[in-house]
C-alpha cells in the first residue's frame, strides 16, 4: 500500500491508474486507488498482455542481496532453559524467466545451544522456484532443491483465491528428504517425507482476520490438523494456533515484522539490504516432537496473496 500511495502521489489523475505488482515477473491483479481499493481480477489473456506490456528481463533488476536473520528456540528445559540456535543468512535471488527464481545464499552461524549441528559457514538454501497465475483465481508455486529447515526435494503449492472475497482453499504436497552440512561434505537421507496438506480459510474484513483450517499428512508421516488465527497489520502480521495430530497436542504463535533498515549498500548494479521481513513462529508441545510440520520453500502461496486481498488494502488506505 506504501508503494501504490507514492505512485498515485506522482501522478496527475491517480483515479484513473491501474497499477499491477508483479510477483517474479508474474501479474498479480489490477489495482485503482479512490475512496477503496478496486480490484480487477485478471484472465489469462489479460495475463498475456500484460506480460508483454510489463518490462521484465535480469539488466532491469539490481543484483541484490539481502541480509536475513534465523532464530530457532525452545524454553522451558530445567537443565538448559533458553535453548537457541540464531544466524544470519546472505541470500539473493536470480530471475531466470517471468516466474522462475533461483533462490541461493550462505549461512553464518552465531550462536547454538539447540542442536549439535557444527558452527561452520555453509550453503543456505538452494532451490528454483516458480510462480503461475491461471486465470482470475488460481495460482501455483512450486519449488525444488534445498530448502529451510534441513529438507531437500520437491515442494508445489495450489490456492484457489479470489482476491476480493473472504473465502479462500489451498492445496500442498511435497517429497522430501533430510539434509545438513557438516565441517566436510553434506550429509543426507533419502527422499521419504510424503506432506499433504489441504486448507479452507475464511477472511473477516472488517478485522484484517484470517480463520484457517488445515488437515492432511505433515513431515514425518503426521497426521492430524491445525487451527491458525491470523490479524494483519500495516507492515505487521501475527498469529495463534493449535494443532492436534498423531504425533501430540501443540499450541504456539507466530509474527511477522518488517527488519529495518532497509537499503545498506546501493551501487548501479548492486545492492545490499536487510531483507523486508522477519517471519517467527514457537510452538510448544510436551513431547518435544516435530508437530504439524511443513516444509519450508520460501513463500506459504497464502501469506503471499493475502497481502494483495482488496479488503485488507482498502483498510490500509483507511488508516
């Protein structure tokens, strides 16, 4: 909303601007800015178009790199009651054609009392990623390579959403294996986390509120579901949620909140920024076990195009 508030500042006739963000190079939906926010849903021919209109192509981009922090904690323990695993990632981003990324970075380890995992500089995450929008409603993002939370394999995301109704459902599967990097080498497992996972959310308008469901098969074979509650801010997102599945019984929260200060470094070419998030969730269960897990490929498609829905712009403008 920042972005579209400046652009329309710039312009002689903002009301009759459409704006369209693209996501890796791929046209979201057409936005005017009045009174509200209207949305206009885009087909796939108005798709193509676009795509021809809207310039994309790796010497119109910066080389970017993006410094992101990783925290990963468990409290409670009597013997070690702040237990922490923190780094920082380097990580940048390579469009290769409209909706395909190749994602890619190193990670410095600064602390870890979590884990017996070494504190050697290593690869972060290595996967492509692509984007596809069909149609006015239907998006996939799928994605394959190493991925956080020491998985490796193959990820792919459906979500039918209609950007300016409460109802939305969303659909994943992945095939995954464990991985991690020692001083030497990386270790790996073979390929044998089945996930499937399918969800139902409804968006309450007035409170920027998402109630959503999931059910289905998580990493290491669990099975069961999860309630999420989710409130959206300005630049701020935050969550509760249960989950009950074979593996136990687990409550926790998650947060969303923007990491400043933005632009370090800006040469021609180069750029070195914070990256525009920090995402966190704790859960808590007392068996200690991976409960309601999923894997983690970059972008969850639903926390992406909520952030586009026309009620939740709308009330931003408001504000």
């Amino acid at each position: 909303m920042i972005g579209l508030l400046e652009l329309s500042q710039a312009l002689t006739s903002p009301e009759q601007t459409e704006f369209v963000p693209l996501v890796q190079g791929v046209p979201i939906a057409g936005f005017q800015i009045g009174s509200s926010v209207r949305t206009r849903l885009l087909n796939q021919e108005e798709r193509k178009q676009l795509a021809k209109q809207l310039p994309f192509g790796q010497k119109r981009y910066k080389f970017d790199f993006r410094i992101q922090p990783e925290v990963i904690a468990n409290f409670g323990f009597k013997l070690d009651p702040f237990q922490t695993k923190t780094s920082l990632l380097l990580q940048s981003q390579l469009y290769l054609t409209r909706g395909l990324a190749l994602n890619f970075g190193i990670v410095f380890p600064l602390t870890n009392n979590y884990d017996n995992q070494a504190m050697n500089i290593r690869s972060g995450p290595f996967f492509l990623n692509q984007f596809l929008a069909f149609n006015r409603q239907h998006f996939l993002l799928a994605s394959a390579g190493l991925f956080y939370l020491n998985q490796y394999g193959l990820h792919v995301q459906y979500r039918w959403a209609n950007l300016t109704k409460p109802w939305s459902a969303g659909l994943e599967s992945g095939l995954t294996g464990y991985y991690y990097f020692p001083r030497t080498g990386i270790y790996y497992e073979s390929m044998k986390n089945l996930t499937l996972v399918g969800d139902v959310a409804y968006r309450i308008n007035a409170r920027d509120v998402t109630l959503k469901l999931s059910a289905g098969q998580f990493l290491y074979g669990d099975q069961g579901g999860r309630f999420d509650l989710i409130r959206q801010f300005t630049s701020v997102e935050v969550g509760v949620y249960v989950s009950k599945t074979t593996r136990g019984s687990t409550a926790g929260f998650n947060f969303t909140i923007p990491i400043p200060p933005g632009r370090i470094v800006q040469g021609k070419r180069v750029r070195l920024r914070s990256s525009e998030e920090f995402r966190w969730e704790y859960t808590y269960n007392g068996s200690g076990a991976n409960v309601a897990y999923r894997p983690k490929s970059g972008n969850q498609l639903d926390v992406l195009l909520r952030q586009y829905h026309s009620g939740y712009l709308t009330n931003q403008l408001r504000e």
